[in-house]
C-alpha cells in the first residue's frame, strides 16, 4: 500500500515540475522549491519508554522502515520534480493514466467492501421483511 502512494506522490511532482516549467516559472525559484523537498528538514523525536531490550529493538526497526519510507518518497518526489521541470518535451499523459490507474487501484479493495455492505444489508432488510410477511400470514389464517 505504501509503495502504491510513493508511486502516486512521484507522478504528481514529475507532472508539477512540467507544470512549473509550462507556466514558466524561473530555474531560480525551481530550485528553491526543489531545495525545499529535503529529507534534512523533517525532523521528529521518539521516546522511548521503559528499558525492554525488545521493546527497543522493535522501536529501532521500525524507525529505520520509517526513515527509509520517508526518505525514499522526500528524495523520489525532488527528483521526479526536476526531471519533470528540466524536460517539458516528454508528453506526461503516460505519467497521467498510470497515477489515475494506481489511484484506481487503490480505491477499488474499499469500494467493493461499500459494495458488498450495501448489497448484505439489503439483503438483510428483505429477510426482516419476509419474516414480517411470513408472521402476518401465520395470523390472519
């Protein structure tokens, strides 16, 4: 799942560094918005708490699987944004369909949990309803 939003977070900067470059933003002021995307200005402390040495060995590795993640997306999407901004020849529709085909992808698992509640549900009120019918039936005989 999270290499599903790596992936849509770097067709979005390599499509807005063409953007940039089509709306004729100055190469000064890319790098400017380039240099803002460093993985140095994210900073976050952690606490530890207790002195478990599990407990610190699984808060280390998962701090490294989060640093890793984290600077893998902030250095990807400073990339894709220059890239995109430096080559404005190459057509981004590609880039395009493949964001909205991952997006896709992403909302389809959810959308068929939606589908199948409604489907049960209505399924669900039509037994309560025949239940209903069935008792009324019993009484009037």
């Amino acid at each position: 799942m999270i290499w599903k939003i790596t992936i849509i977070i770097f067709l979005i900067m390599l499509c807005k560094g063409a953007i940039f470059y089509e709306r004729g933003v100055t190469p000064e002021l890319m790098e400017n918005a380039s240099e803002l995307l460093h993985y140095d200005y994210l900073n976050f402390t952690f606490q530890e708490e207790g002195n478990n040495n599990n407990h610190t060995f699984l808060t280390r590795a998962i701090m490294k699987y989060v640093d890793f993640i984290g600077f893998s997306m902030v250095e990807g999407s400073r990339t894709a944004f220059r890239y995109g901004y430096k080559n404005p020849q190459y057509n981004f529709r590609l880039a395009y369909r493949l964001m909205m085909v991952t997006i896709f992808i992403i909302l389809i698992k959810p959308l068929i949990f939606v589908i199948m509640g409604i489907y049960y549900l209505v399924v669900w009120i039509k037994k309560k309803i025949m239940k209903i019918k069935q008792r009324r039936w019993k009484n009037d005989k």
